[in-house]
C-alpha cells in the first residue's frame, strides 16, 4: 500500500519488538498482531548476512 | 558473596520484559544485585564488569537469556532465579491472553491481519534492516523504532522505500501519529489540521502536547529518526513526508522538527519547504528564526506550535520569552534567595535529547557555556544506557543523579523535564519528587537556597495525566513551567537575577 492511500485507511500494524506497543495498540482499538519475534538465524551474524542474501535474491 | 547464574538457550525477550524482571528480582529479600540479559558479546562485558559471569553464564550465546543473581546465601539465590521463572512465564501469559495470537514470522502475522498497512519493530538494531526489508519489500510502511542502526543500512531502507513511495519512520523514531493513532512513545493528543515531520521523537511529542494544551490538534505526525537530513540519508524520509502532507486535505499547516540539516541538504530542504504549498513552521536547533516566504523557522518547539496555532487560526504570532510574565515576577520575589547562599551554576538533568539540546541553546548565552555554570546532561544519551533501561522507562537513574545534586555547593538551580505519555514510566513524578524533597531539605540543612525547575511534556488525556504530575512535582517544591524553554530561561533567572531586565523587560 503506497502512501498515497494510506492517510485515508484505518492503522492497521503488526508488532516486531517490544511487546508493551501491541498492547498499547490494542488499548486504543487499533488492529494489532504481536509477532513471538526471535533473533533470525539464531542470531549468528555470519547466517543472518547468508539468509538476507537468499532473500533478496528471491525479490529480484 | 553467592553469585548464580542459570542459561535458558534460545529464550528471547525484549528489553522492557529483562529490565522489569531484573527489577523484580532486585526486590526479593537477600539479593544484592540482579540480572536478566541475553548473552551478546557486548553483556557478557557487563556482567563480568558487574561481578556477575558464571563458568555456566559464559557460554550463553545472543539469542540465549542469563539470568544471574548475587545474593547473601546460596539459597537466597536459587530461590530468586526460581521466582525468575513464574515471572517470566507471567509475562507471557498475560501477553498470551492480551493478543491472543503470536505467530513467529512476519508472513505469518500477514495471514492473521491481511489489512495490515504498518509493521511497528523495536528489535535490536543488528536485525534491524532484516526485518524493516522484509516489511518494504512486501509494501508495508515501517515504523522503525529501534537504535544502533548502521548508517549504510538507514541508506538502503529510506532508498527502497522512497522507490516503492513507503514510509520508512526512522531508525530511532520514538513516536509519530497516523490516522490518529500514536505509536511508539506517544501522548494522547486529538486529531487535527497541523501535520508534523519530525527527526525528533521527544520534539514531537512536545509539539502535539503544546497544540492540545491550545487546543488543537495533529493530522498526521511522521517520524523521520535523527539522521535523515544528514549528507548520506539526505532528507530521503523528509522529503515523502513534506509531499504527503501537501496533499494531505486534512492538513492546513506543517511543522517541521528538525536535527540541523547538513550543508548539502540547505538547498534541498529549502525548496522543498517552499515548494509544499502550505503555511510552514520550521523548528530546527541553531537554525536563526527569520520568515521566509510561506515558510517561518523558529528557535523552540514550544515557539513552533504557537506558531502554527496562530497560522492555522489566521491570527499574527508573537513569540514571548514567558506567556505569563506577571506570574513569573511574583515567583521570583517568593524565591530570592535571602539569607540563604545561592549556587551560580544550573545542572540540567534531562531524560529528552532534544529538550536537552533546546535548553543548552537557550542557556548558553544567558549563563555561560562551561560547568559549572552550565551542565547539561541528556540521560538517555548512549553513554549513561549502556546496560541500562531509558530513563523514560526507569526513573531511578536520574533521581539519584538530583538526590547527589543536593549536596552541590555550585548548583543554585536543577533543570528538569518529564516525558509523559503511552509506554513511558506509569508514574515517573514519584520518584522524582521524592529525590526533589532529599535534594532540597539537603540543600537547607547546609545553608544554601536550591531551585528545581521543571517542565511537563504531556496531556491530561495521557495515562499518567498532566495534571497529577504537575501537582506532584509542585508539592515537593518544583517550579513547574509551561515549557522545556520557558522552564531553562527560569533556571537561568535563578542563578543570574540580573537577566530579569532583558527577559521580562523590567530593572531586577
């Protein structure tokens, strides 16, 4: 969704991170997903760079 | 001196929920000192610098959870990593029942709410640019909250996302407004006609309190983080926000809160400005205030919303050192300092960037640059977090640092703020007032006259509620001002009352 027509749309977000934001969220009725985040790749460095390569790959 | 420590591999979880349940444990009977941390290389150096690394705690990896206790008995320890546990598993079904679903991945989370328009991250910085790619490339707008993002990643985020006309708000972005909704760091402020683009999470939260405390209101509200009108990022986010909020029906004037732009940037955002079509206030520290066309730079962000309220009402503005000098005159015959010695020096202690910024602007002409005429210190700099919760989320920091500041024959005046709103403190005036009251009876008991000001960012429809925190700061003996800058030209009268002529124009 561009820009262009996210000012006329309700909020609507998904949460990665802290979880106290989803839980403000969900306080002011905005529809909200929590993501059970965790480090990618188990958060070696060397696998993450290796996954983000794959990724991008996939896109192009 | 029993120190334990107990590994949980593969058992994240984010910042807030460690710092909460290190506290919690800190207050069990018999702990000295307590710790809960994932194990990258950078808390590994803080638990061995603290005393608290184990044989079984260095092995734990980044994604790896240590908690580690010093207490007075082995038993005692065992007994607080035991209660670790219930915590955390609390914690989780408190979330569990609050959110009811928790997918792993992002895609996951898309097929839960195919609506979805936004994805909020506050993960630590190094996965940052993982995350925030994943959520551009599948035209998501980002709100990045998180910090210690490499500059070159902040680059290649704001460049995909201008390609895909997609909002990438930050890193380092606190707070920002989107149809209404506050996210991040964020008072509760009504919607309304003045749109903001803000480098600055706690500047904006500034504003949106000072245009609802004159009733108004924010349209929209984007974050931009800190480094966008830098040479490398050059406006990139600035830029799309100026445009969208142009188009923007609902929006009749802009404010603009700005880091110092660089050099390169000048022209660029100049004409941008210009080129919006829309009354525009600028905000940007050093910036000289002038009019320029349809676009007015101001000094303070206290200025830019009285700026904009007066624009979008049609009304001429007329910038004032205090909006109520009579008061301030009867404040100062109440506090000269008497009998009693008066400190020449003002020590700000401050939990906001950029208020400490703004007040060090303000200061520096008035009392002098150097200590200990002028310390400022912003508390939520890099350098006094480093394993250590936001002042914002945990009060105790500072209030030692004015507790200490009691005993300080050069200090005559102590410079406060207090950030309200969504997420912060539940009731960050407590402790405060209370190391104001230690600070002050210490002051007296050794003969000396000491002044605390402070200033609220905040609204009366925030959780901890403006008025509630005023009173309280006031009834431990705070002079409480209406703004961040209106509160450092105070403390500036406090220590220098000869400046009374040139502030509220009249002999001291």
């Amino acid at each position: 969704m561009s820009l262009d027509t996210l000012f006329g749309r309700p909020l609507s977000v998904i949460n990665l991170g802290l979880d106290v934001f989803a839980l403000e969220l969900q306080a002011a009725a905005v529809p909200v997903v929590h993501v059970d985040w965790r480090p990618p790749a188990g958060g070696d460095p060397r696998l993450l760079a290796l996954l983000a390569r794959l990724e991008e790959e996939d896109e192009t | 001196m029993p120190v334990r420590a107990l590994v949980w591999p593969s058992f994240y979880q984010d910042s807030i929920a460690l710092m909460r349940v290190a506290e919690a444990l800190r207050a069990l009977p018999g702990v000295r000192e307590a710790a809960a941390l994932l194990g990258t290389p950078a808390n590994h150096e803080l638990l061995a610098s603290a005393g608290l690394s184990t044989a079984d705690a260095k092995g734990a990896g980044p994604s790896d959870l240590i908690l580690a206790v010093d207490a007075e008995s082995d038993a005692m320890a065992a007994a607080a990593l035991e209660a670790a546990k219930g915590l955390f598993a609390a914690r989780r079904e408190a979330l569990e029942a609050a959110v009811r679903v928790l997918p792993r991945t992002l895609d996951s989370a898309l097929s839960h709410l195919p609506d979805a328009n936004l994805v909020a991250i506050s993960v630590p910085g190094a996965y940052a640019k993982f995350e925030a790619l994943r959520a551009l490339r599948r035209g998501l707008h980002v709100f990045l909250f998180s910090d210690n993002v490499p500059l070159a990643d902040e680059v290649e985020l704001k460049q995909l996302a201008v390609r895909r006309r997609l909002l990438c708000m930050g890193p380092d972005c606190g707070t920002a407004y989107l149809n209404g909704v506050g996210l991040g760091f964020a008072n509760v402020v009504p919607r309304g006609r003045i749109g903001c683009v803000a480098a600055s999470g706690t500047g904006l939260q500034a504003v949106a309190s000072h245009l609802a405390a004159a009733g108004e209101g924010i349209s929209h509200g984007i974050g931009v983080g800190g480094r966008d009108l830098s040479a490398a990022v050059g406006g990139a986010m600035t830029f799309l926000a100026l445009e969208a909020l142009a188009a923007d029906k609902a929006t009749e004037v802009i404010v603009l809160i700005s880091k110092p732009p660089a050099g390169a940037v000048v022209p660029r955002l100049e004409a941008a400005l210009g080129a919006v079509g829309k009354p525009v206030v600028a905000c940007s520290p050093g910036i000289r205030p002038r009019a320029d066309g349809r676009v007015r730079w101001v000094a303070t962000l206290e200025d830019a919303a009285e700026a904009a309220v007066a624009t979008v009402r049609g009304v001429r503005w007329v910038r004032r050192d205090f909006s109520d000098p009579q008061a301030i005159r009867a404040r100062l015959a109440r506090l000269r300092p008497g009998a009693g010695r008066r400190g020449t020096g003002v020590l700000g202690l401050y939990t906001g960037g950029t208020l400490a910024h703004e007040a060090r602007l303000l200061l520096e002409p008035l009392v002098g640059p150097v200590a200990p005429d002028l310390t400022i210190l912003d508390l939520g700099a890099d350098e006094f977090t480093v394993g250590r919760p936001h002042p914002m989320l945990d009060p105790e920091a500072r209030a030692q640092r004015v507790r200490e500041a009691g005993g300080s024959a050069t200090v005559g005046a102590i410079l406060l703020d207090l950030v309200l709103g969504r997420a912060a403190h539940s009731d960050p005036a407590r402790p405060l007032a209370s190391a104001i009251r230690d600070a002050r009876a210490a002051a007296v008991a050794d003969g000396r006259s000491l002044v605390v000001v402070a200033s609220v960012v905040g609204t009366a429809s925030d959780p901890q509620g403006l008025p509630g925190q005023v009173a309280a700061l006031e009834a431990a003996g705070a002079e409480v001002l209406p703004s961040n800058a209106q509160a450092a030209r105070f403390a500036a009268l406090m220590v220098r009352p000869d400046l009374a002529a040139s502030l509220l124009g009249e002999a001291p």
